[in-house]
C-alpha cells in the first residue's frame, strides 16, 4: 500500500526514538548522540524538510530511499582505537602537547606541500591585489615542522618510494642531515646515533615483512574417514556431487562444514529455480478444465503473485517475468500435448527409500509425477538452466534415474509400488527444451545396482573423497575448493588418499 513519504518518515522515525528511548521511554537514548548520530540527525532532518514534495510510496520503495539517502552521509570518528596515541594534523600538533611526536610523511611535495598553480592569477596580478603569495603556505609549514619537532622525544619518519617511483625527503630532512654532517665531530657523531635508533625500528619492520620459509604446496586431498563418520544417508541430488566431487560429501556430512547463506539475498539461480518451481506447482493443481487462454492468464497471474512475495527487486522481477513469459507458449504446448496421455499424479512429492543390503537411505523431492494412459509413471524435473543430456544422467546426473528407482520400491509418499516407463526434464531456460529418457524394468533395476556399488565403494575404508574427482565443467569452483586447497594442485594431479579422524 501506498502512502506519503511523510507519513512514512514520521511513522518510522517516531518508532526508531522509542526503541532507542528503552522501557523508560525517557529522551532518544543515544540514536542521535556521537559523530553517527549528528550525522545522521542532520541527513534526516534534511530529508523530513523535503519530505511533503516526495510523492507517495510503497514500504519498500520508501526503505530503497531512505538507505540511499543515509548512505549519502558521512561521520567521522577522531577517537583512535588506543587512547594514549594521537593522529593530529600540524595545526592541531602546534597547540597540544605529546611526551612523544612522530613526524610521519616527511616527502618533498607532502610536507611541505608544493603550492598549486593558479589558472587566473600570476604572481604580479596576486601581489597587486594584496593577496598572499603560494609560498607562505611553505614557511607556515616550517613553522608547524619547528613547533613539532621541539618536543621531548621526536621519531622522523618517510615514505621512501611511493606506488609509483622514489620519493624525494623533504627540504627540512635534507638540510638537518646537512647540517649534522657537516659540523664537527660532535654533530657526526648524533647524527649517526639517530641514523642506530632508527635502524632499529627499520630492522624490526623488515623482519614483520620478510616472507615465511618457502611452503610445499598441498596435494590433491583424498581424506578416509572412519566408516562410522561417513553419511548413511543423501538425497538425490546429492548423488551427481557423490560422483563428481566427492570431497564436497566429505567436508558437508562428515566435517559438516556448509556455505554460509549471504546476509542480504540476492536475486540468483537457485532463488529464481524456487520461484519457477512455486509457479509450475501452483499452476498445475489450479489449472483444471481451463482451456488454453484461461490456463495462460492463470498461469501469468501466479507468476506476479509467486514473484511479488518471493523477489523483492522491482527489476529482477520485471526480468523474470520476461523471460519466463517468452517460454510460457512452449510449455502450455507441451503440457496441453502432455494431459492428452497422462495425467497429473503429485507435485512436490518427498519420498525416502532404505537400501537394506548397504544400510543406506535415499531422500528426495520429485517436483512432478504424472501417470500414463497405460497405468506407469512418468517423472519431471524443472530446470531453469540447461538441462543435463541423456548421457549425462545416465553417468553423472542421477536424480531422475534415482527417484525412477524410489517410485518402483513405493519410497514417495502416498504412492503405491508402480512401474516407471519414463523420466524427463522440462528446460526453460533461454531455449526451451524436453529431455526425457525412456526406461524399461531393468534399466531402473541397473540404476538402483550401479547405486548401490557407489555406495559400497565409499564403504570401503581405503576409498577417500577425493577433490573435484569428475567436475562438469573446470572453470567452475566448487563451495569446498579453498578448503581442499585448490590451486596448489590441479585436475590433473592424482590424489593423495589420507587417513583422518583416528
């Protein structure tokens, strides 16, 4: 719902001061104290003035405004994380007083500062019109150099190149050390005691900087828990991982180490399969009798609907349906072809099967099981990306193939033990496509052996999960790939099989 940017500003500052003020309910606590709070005091302030000429806003838009516009704030803290050290500039250095003083960026060009050229006004036009000179910038800057360097105790300190080439010392460093070497012995002499004090903390810097002794590179790690660590049950879709990256299994069941989810969601695939799924689902159990137009705008109509509550990005949502819209024809083509020899069974169907002879469960979620005229079933997985070829699921991509063998053993959820004539994947990608496979009694009972020999290879003591074993394509990085070290070695380096977790 709509409303002014007014009535939200108040609505939201009015809340924000009672939950600073605390059960007391006294003042604003400290929301508006320090650096931070001024700051954003005044951004605020700025923005409750211009606030009756915003127009209206939905909650969302007017959150999008406000964090731009505090964003376009700025608060600085002078206070340093320890308290007994100081960083002032050479005005603020002149009128306080320090039992230590590091004059640091001692470079020409930095202290002092070389005066900038002027595009108006020459030096003649600046003297007659009685303004200063560019060269008093430098005696004030001496004079802020000879107030500071006057304290008890005075480390000098530069930078000796930049990021670009070798700096030049300042004119003051210069003519200091000029002056010591060229008067007597004495001068000498505490020139080069200040030249030994200084070394020593040079010394100690290079050797916090000095690189670590040489480190042998990792090998590809292949690590052999113990049996009663390793996982006794996946789901489907983690089989292909099984396959082809069986470190991951490892450092996810074993080391239950998982990606951290990002603080702020981002509108990206695995979000956009979801919202995909959302739809389809909803769609194929309200769809009924409708014919083909109905069925359309029910279709598009539970698009917005599944889109405004799970993408909250005005543009990603507007692109989703774009390009979901460019392939809704396609696909009430098929399923129009689709209802004229099936019929829909379950969506979003959860189903677990034990494999007795490994002691090993399979879990999964089919998204569509439909039954054929002739009584079997037929199994569907959406895909928003490319779907996998009928090679690649008879070898890596397996979920299909798997759920084919849960659906013959009765494993899904209020389905009876059935025969499965057929598995498919429906991809909508930028070019929508159908890859099915059709499957006979004992190409599924040649799944469900090849499966279970997987399992009992990695029920082996001596089988470790090796990294990045089979990986589809190389240029893409796995979620454990720092973890095992990547880089270090490479695909084509064998695995070194350890024994861990004795």
């Amino acid at each position: 719902m709509k409303r002014a940017l007014s009535d939200h500003l108040t609505d939201h500052l009015r809340l924000a001061t009672a939950l600073a003020a605390g059960p007391n309910g006294e003042g604003t606590g400290e929301l508006w104290e320090k650096e931070a709070g001024r700051a954003a005091l005044s951004v605020t302030s700025q923005l409750q003035r211009e606030a009756e000429h915003g127009g209206d806003f939905t909650p969302r838009d007017y959150r999008d405004l406000f964090l731009a516009v505090l964003n376009g704030g700025e608060a600085r803290d002078p206070i340093t994380a320890h308290p007994n050290i100081m960083i002032w500039g050479t005005l603020e250095a002149r009128v306080q007083g320090a039992d230590l003083v590091i004059l640091a960026g001692l470079n020409d060009g930095t202290w002092p500062e070389m005066p900038t050229a002027d595009p108006w006004m020459n030096r003649k036009m600046r003297h007659d019109a009685g303004l200063l000179l560019p060269e008093r910038r430098v005696g004030l800057s001496a004079h802020d150099f000879q107030q500071a360097i006057a304290a008890d105790h005075v480390i000098l300190t530069r930078a000796i190149r930049n990021a670009e080439a070798q700096t030049v010392p300042s004119r003051w460093v210069n003519r200091l050390t000029n002056l010591l070497d060229g008067m007597s012995d004495d001068g000498k002499s505490a020139l080069k005691t200040m030249l030994t004090r200084g070394k020593h903390w040079l010394d100690l810097t290079a050797a916090v900087e000095a690189p670590l002794a040489p480190v042998a590179p990792a090998l590809r790690p292949s690590p052999r828990p113990p049996l009663t660590a390793r996982p006794n049950q996946l789901s489907v879709t983690r089989i292909a991982k099984l396959i082809r990256d069986p470190y991951s299994i490892y450092a996810e069941r074993v080391l239950n180490l998982r990606p951290l989810d990002p603080l702020h969601q981002q509108p990206d695939a695995p979000l956009r399969g979801t919202v995909l799924h959302r739809v389809l689902e909803r769609f194929i159990d309200e769809r009924g009798s409708r014919d083909r137009p109905a069925a359309r705008a029910l279709l598009m109509h539970i698009a917005h609907v599944v889109l405004e509550a799970e993408a909250p990005w005005p543009a990603t949502r507007a692109l989703w349906l774009a390009k979901f819209e460019r392939v809704v024809d396609w696909f009430l083509d098929h399923e129009d072809d689709r209802r004229t020899w099936s019929q829909n069974l379950a969506n979003e169907v959860k189903g677990k099967h034990l494999f007795a002879d490994v002691g090993f469960t399979l879990t999964g979620t089919a998204d569509r099981i439909d039954r054929a005229n002739d009584g079997t079933l037929v199994i569907y997985d959406y895909k928003t990306g490319t779907p996998p070829s009928a090679e690649m699921q008879k070898h890596f991509d397996k979920q299909l193939l798997l759920e084919a063998v849960m659906a013959e053993e009765g494993g899904f959820d209020d389905l009876k033990l059935e025969t499965v004539s057929q598995v498919a994947y429906i991809g909508l990608g930028a070019t929508p496509k159908n890859v099915s496979i059709p499957l006979e009694h004992a190409e599924i009972q040649a799944a469900s052996e090849e499966f279970q020999d997987l399992i009992r290879a990695y029920q082996d003591p001596n089988q470790g999960y090796t990294s990045r074993r089979a990986v589809h394509q190389l240029r893409f990085g796995g979620d454990h790939d720092h973890l095992a070290r990547y880089g270090e070695w490479d695909d084509s380096h064998d695995p070194d099989p350890q024994k861990v977790g004795d």
